[in-house]
C-alpha cells in the first residue's frame, strides 16, 4: 500500500511497522537536507572566496538541526511521514545551518556575501509560521512537529545572534538572545514546572518573529551602530519580558496544583 500522510488507524502506535516508515521518512528527508547544505555551503564558498571552514561550520549547525528532527518522533502518531509543514520547518533549518557557515569567516565577509547571507535569514523568517499554518490547513499538526520548529527556532536565533555579533555590529551581549531559550530549557531540569505544557499565545509567535526580524536587519548593512545595537536591545528586553511571563505562569500553576 503507498504511503500517505493519512494516519495509520489499523495498527498500534508504537508498531514497529509504523515506527519504521516514520523513521525512514524522517531521515531520507534529513539526508537531503544535508545534501542540500553541503552544496550551497560550497557554492557560498566559491562564490565568496571564503575559506574550507565554511561547509564545515554549515554541516556542524545542520547537525543540531537532524538531532532535532529525529527527536520525538512518538509524538508524531499516528502519522507516518514526515509531512509538507516539516519540510517547511526543515528547509529553514537548512537556511540557517547556511548561514551559521559564515560565522568562521565573518572578518572576512565582504558586502556582496553579507546582504547573500542577509537574503537567506530572510526567506527563512518569511518561512516562519508557513509550516505552523501549512499543518493546521493541511490537518497534519502534531507534537513532534511543533517541537521541531521550536527547536529550529532556537538554532536560528543562537545562529543569528553570534553572526551578528562576530561581524561587530553589536556587543557581546547580544549572544544572551541565543541562549535564554537553552538556559530555560535547562532551569526546567532543576524546576519541571518550567518546562510544564504552556497554553497557546499570540504573544511568544510575535516576540519570537520580532526577535528574528531585528536580528535579520542588523545583520543586513543598511542597520549600523548605534542603531543595530537599539534593535537588538530592543528585542531582547521583548525576549526576557517573554520569558518572565512564561516563568511567573508557570510557577503560580505549579503552587495550584500542589494545593
């Protein structure tokens, strides 16, 4: 029988046979993916003039984008392809993996590569929220994939955030957009309420979509000092106002429950 989005209602979730089709589905995606990045990534090179690191920094990135797609694949039942929405999400992760090749050699990007790396930041923030919409129209939401794009979302702003600063737009400081996800993901392992489910909100999608929009224009050479440092400050006091809502939510939750 071909196979289908379609659920699979005649055998039980965890069967080895559905496990299999989603596992193969999966990683023939993924493997294109890094085909797709290993050859851009030279183009980029070639093109650039930029030194061998580049494909390895892109591989190196994409790597944390597999690590993703193959994590959680149970809460992607009953379906058993990997689906339009993910190739969505993953075609984002194969732009920012792209992207994250040039942070060896930002000191010796010249304009021309700059706004090339700023036009791949940008299909891949228009790309956002596609995948999101394209699961819901196409009814083919599940927890894996939402996972999966919140985990791309991660790479690319830790991307982003680093590239920008290593081509010396913005301080330091603006690594801290990179790492507040990870740093709460890992505060949720001293504290379980921090990583309990959240409630849907218009407000994470619209921070999290400002945060990368302002992120994409300081990287772009029309955003320069000071001016690239005020976007940037702007969008992690959104960030950390964000998270602090998050976090007071889930801790009051958390003393409900225990009462």
């Amino acid at each position: 029988m071909a196979m289908t989005d379609a659920p699979i209602n005649d055998v039980p979730t965890r069967n080895a046979r559905w496990r299999g089709r989603l596992l193969a589905s999966v990683a023939g995606h993924l493997l294109a993916g890094a085909v797709a990045v290993v050859l851009a990534a030279w183009l980029f090179r070639y093109l650039g003039g930029l030194p061998a690191s580049v494909p390895a920094a892109a591989l190196a990135t994409y790597a944390l984008v597999a690590a993703a797609g193959l994590t959680g694949l149970g809460a992607h039942a009953p379906l058993v392809r990997f689906g339009p929405a993910n190739r969505i999400t993953l075609a984002r992760g194969v732009l920012t993996s792209l992207v994250a090749g040039a942070i060896p050699a930002a000191a010796g990007i010249g304009t021309p590569m700059v706004w090339a790396l700023s036009g791949a930041a940008l299909l891949a923030l228009m790309l956002d929220g596609v995948d999101g919409w394209l699961a819901r129209r196409a009814a083919v939401s599940s927890g894996y994939g939402a996972a999966f794009d919140h985990n791309v979302d991660t790479v690319a702003m830790a991307t982003l955030a680093v590239l920008v600063w290593r081509l010396g737009d913005v301080g330091a400081w603006v690594l801290l957009v990179g790492v507040l996800r990870p740093a709460y993901v890992l505060a949720g392992l001293a504290v379980p309420a921090l990583v309990a489910p959240l409630p849907p909100s218009n407000r994470r999608r619209v921070v999290c979509a400002v945060q990368t929009a302002a992120l994409v224009a300081c990287l772009t050479p029309v955003l320069s000092p000071p001016l690239s440092s005020i976007a940037a400050g702007g969008s992690l006091a959104l960030l950390i106002f964000s998270f602090s809502v998050d976090t007071v939510w889930s801790l009051r939750n958390r003393t409900a429950r225990t009462h």
